[in-house]
C-alpha cells in the first residue's frame, strides 16, 4: 500500500472539488481525526528519553515570532493573507513528518521531541495569538479562555492518553503500536474534508478574485522555502539537517485550515491550502532524490 501515498493528495483534492458540497458537511469530525493521528503517533514516543535541546529551542523560537512578524508586516496590505502567514507559520510539525524524516535519514527522536514540542505550544500560544487578531467581539481573557478549551483538548489530550495507556497497560499500547498505520488513512479522510470545504467556500464566495489567489500562491510558497531553508540550516548547525528541515518545514497543514476556518477569517485558510500542496511536491522530490542517490551509490563503487 506504501508505493501509492503519493497519489492521496490529488486524490483528496479531486474528491473535494467534485463532491465538495457534500463532504464539506463532515467538517466537525476534522478535530477528533487530529486527535486520533496525534494519540497514534505520541503512542510510539519514549517520554522518559526526550531532551529538550538548543535545536528545538531555535526552531520554536522561529516559528513563534516568525509567525506574529509575518502577520504585523501583512497586516495593511490585507488582513487576510496576514492571518493566513500566521496559522501557516504557528501551525505545528505534521505527524507524518517523523516519517518521512526518518526515511531522508533524520533521528527519530530528534523529530518525535521536537513534534511533541510544538504541539504542546501551540495549544498554549495559538490561542493568545487568535484572541488578539480573530474575529471576535469577546474581551480577551474570555476569547482566550473559549478557544484554549477547544484547541487544548485536541493537542494535548492524545499526549495525557498515549502516555497514561503506556504506564497503565503496556500491552493495549503494543496494541495500538500495531494499528498506527490508521494514521495515514485519518490524514487522507481529514485532508480531504478541510479541502472539500475550502472549494466549497471558494465557489460561494465570488469576492475572492484572481489577484489574491496569485498572492496567496507566492506567499504560500516564500514561506515554505523559509521554512525548510532555514530549519535545514539550523539542522545542520546541530548535526541533523534533515530533522532540521522537516521539523519547520513540514506542517500540520489539517490543522493549521482547521484552526483558519474557526478562529480567523476563512479566506485565510487558502494560504496553509496551497501550503500543503508545496510541501508535499517538494517531500516527493526530497525522496525521489534520496532513492535516485541509492540508486547510483553501487554503480559508482
């Protein structure tokens, strides 16, 4: 089954465009799908060897201010392509990154702490950051406090189960460890409702023109090329380029249309949309040519 995962994300987007209308109508089971891939993927995780080093530290650092300057600097040209540098940039490390980390040759827990990480701030960060720039009439504490509690349960709550399963039955998680393929096929079902409904929103909202679209596309891709540029270069300042790269590059793109389409302008969620599709033509490249490379090693020996 592993040779066709290169063809779930056109197909989830000829899906949403072609039944759109419909599938656009299970978009409140997109935060249980979040949840259900983030318990599978902490279930692998050992807590008790996790170090919080420099490398994570950089990284965060990067993508918690990166992400507000992104938004200050957009703010007065259009609000909405400010919103949607910012989820785009907060939005943490995908799930299916530490898979395709490890297969480009990264350190499996290097990826599994920063992933961890991330997630777990944001749960905190993103909503302060949303309370202050969404579109809310709430004072703040209150905006605050509604969308932590709804944000908090979906980031947080897998990492308290995963580990609470760990401690307290050692045999249902060698158990779930077997059913972590389920993951990939919750990503692909999630991938295609938040796609289904930004299609949907796109044809029933006419004021969305052509210029914006442009725009969206080149800020989409600035910010992918930053990303995986400048985690590649913090990567390799500690000693794993790779884990560096995809752990700032490769985003939870689920989440990040998810948290726009509720919390910020919908409009905004065409950034991290468009996102999803960069990211995924350059993984495709990335392993192309890691295999083209394998290929060649015995023929130069």
């Amino acid at each position: 089954m592993q040779q066709y995962r290169s063809y779930v994300l056109p197909f989830a987007i000829l899906v949403g465009l072609f039944f759109h209308s419909y599938i656009a109508l299970l978009s409140d089971i997109v935060p249980v799908l979040i949840f259900l891939m983030l318990f599978f993927t902490y279930s692998s995780i050992r807590v008790s060897k996790m170090r919080i080093s420099y490398f994570d530290i950089w990284l965060l650092l990067f993508q918690l201010t990166a992400s507000i300057g992104f938004y200050l600097l957009l703010r007065p040209i259009n609000h909405e392509l400010a919103q949607g540098a910012l989820v785009t940039i907060l939005t943490p490390t995908a799930t299916s990154a530490v898979v395709i980390a490890v297969m480009l040759g990264a350190n499996l827990m290097t990826m599994g702490v920063y992933t961890l990480l991330c997630n777990l701030a944001v749960a905190f960060i993103a909503p302060l950051y949303f309370s202050f720039i969404g579109n809310t009439d709430m004072v703040f504490w209150e905006s605050f406090g509604m969308i932590f509690a709804k944000i908090a349960p979906v980031l947080i709550l897998p990492f308290i189960l995963a580990v609470s399963i760990k401690r307290i039955s050692p045999k249902l998680n060698t158990t779930v460890l077997k059913f972590q393929f389920i993951s990939f096929y919750l990503w692909a079902m999630a991938l295609t409702i938040v796609i289904s409904k930004i299609i949907n929103f796109i044809i029933s909202h006419h004021e969305i023109n052509l210029l914006f679209m442009i725009a969206a596309c080149v800020l989409a891709l600035v910010i992918c090329i930053l990303q995986f540029a400048l985690g590649k270069h913090i990567g390799k300042r500690y000693g794993d380029k790779v884990a560096g790269g995809q752990s700032l590059g490769q985003k939870n793109t689920v989440l990040a249309i998810w948290m726009a389409q509720t919390y910020l302008n919908p409009v905004s969620s065409i950034i991290p949309a468009i996102y999803v599709i960069l990211q995924n033509v350059y993984n495709s490249y990335q392993l192309w040519q890691k295999d083209t490379n394998r290929r060649k090693q015995p023929e130069s020996k």
